[in-house]
C-alpha cells in the first residue's frame, strides 16, 4: 500500500539557518503530494502541494519538488525564523480513486532565536 | 475566508458514554474525512464521505464508531460506548474533489480525553 517516510526529529536550528525536512513515498500510480504544518494545539495547515513529477511547490519561503525518480518531496527553507517553530508533515494522495491522505510521522521543527 | 469548524473543541468524557463530535465542511466541498491522531499512531483515517455518501470507513472500529452526514453542512462522528483508548485528537477535513484537484482543508480538531 501506500506509505510516506519522514526523517525523525526533532530538528533544532538557529534562526536564518537553513532547514531541509526529507520526505520520500511509496505509491501506485501518481500520486500528489503534500506539505502540512500543525503549530501547537491547532488543526494541520495546508504548507505546499505539487500534483505532478518536477513541479515544485511553494509558499511562505518553503519549498519542495515532485522528483518520481528518487520518490521524494523533500521541504527546504533557505532561512527559518522562530515563528516556524511546528510540526511538518509529508503526505500523499493517490490521485485516482481513493483520494484520502497517507501521512508521514511528523519531524518537529524547534527554531531558536 | 472559509473554515472547516468542528465542535466540540475538547470534550472530557467517563468510559461507557457516547461522544458525538460535528463537522461542518466548507461550502461546495464534496468530499469530508475524519482523521484521528495519536503519539502512537500519528495520524490515521477513519472514515471519508463523497457527496454524502460513505466510500471508506475501513478505519473505524465498526462495533462501536459511526460516521454519517445528514446534509450537506453537517457531519458527525459518534462514539458508543466509548473507551479510554479512544482519547485522542479527532479532525474533519473537506476537499473538492475533481479530476486531479484534492486538497483537503482541516478543522481545528476535537480533543477527546476518555477517563
């Protein structure tokens, strides 16, 4: 079935410090892909979404491309503030059919001043 | 700016009693989800309705969980009888699902504490 790999965190950087969270997937077809953020006590937001091989999401200075050769939907940022401080999740849909989410585990993002 | 709203915002509950947690999707989205998140099992779906009608509730425990959508501006969750294993933060999401076209927009979430 479907699945999505997160690298495990939590991840601590200084602010303005560069920020790469992996993420790859495994999925039938082609699947769309996903970048969710949760900050504490609240619902997941919508981070970033690519549909197809090499588009490239972005917003909010984040950024991932859809790479189908190497599977991965990694998330950068080319310089974090605290205010980014949340949780990041990976996730997918398939596209076709069945059109619910398969989420990563989370990676915890800690930005400090 | 449209919201997915959810109610209640936490609900605290002893084992045994019926929770019923509500879901009003944005206006003109098709599709609802109910996703449970846990620390052990991260987030997981339960159940997803298109056009109303219930397409995937593989995720439910069947003996005890139901899912439905009366009308269009409205989904419920219920829970009876309800287990301590049950606590856990419980979001509705609703999409429109077209073609390639399904993002899916979250509430803010029910936390469900089961004593």
């Amino acid at each position: 079935g479907d699945s999505v790999t997160q690298m495990e965190g939590p991840v601590t950087l200084s602010e303005e410090a560069f920020l790469t969270i992996n993420c790859t997937y495994t999925a039938t077809g082609y699947p769309s892909l996903f970048w969710y953020v949760q900050y504490p006590g609240e619902g997941l937001q919508l981070l970033l979404k690519a549909t197809k091989a090499d588009d490239k999401g972005s917003n909010k200075g984040f950024e991932a491309t859809y790479r189908k050769e190497t599977t991965s939907f990694h998330l950068e940022k080319g310089s974090v503030q605290v205010s980014d401080s949340a949780v990041y999740f990976c996730a997918l849909s398939a596209g076709t059919g069945r059109r619910a989410l398969t989420f990563g585990s989370g990676t915890r993002l800690q930005v400090q001043p | 700016d449209a919201r997915v709203t959810q109610t209640p915002r936490h609900k605290v509950t002893e084992m045994g009693q019926e929770v019923t947690m509500r879901c009003q999707p944005i206006l003109g989205h098709n599709t609802v989800f109910w996703y449970r998140q846990t620390m052990m099992q991260g987030l997981e779906l339960l159940a997803y309705f298109r056009n109303r009608a219930p397409l995937d509730d593989s995720g439910m425990p069947k003996d005890r969980f139901s899912a439905e959508m009366p009308d269009a501006t409205l989904a419920t969750l219920k829970i009876q009888p309800s287990e301590p294993r049950d606590s856990a933060v419980y979001f509705c999401a609703s999409g429109l699902v077209l073609g390639q076209q399904d993002t899916q927009y979250f509430g803010p979430g029910t936390r469900l504490t089961v004593l």
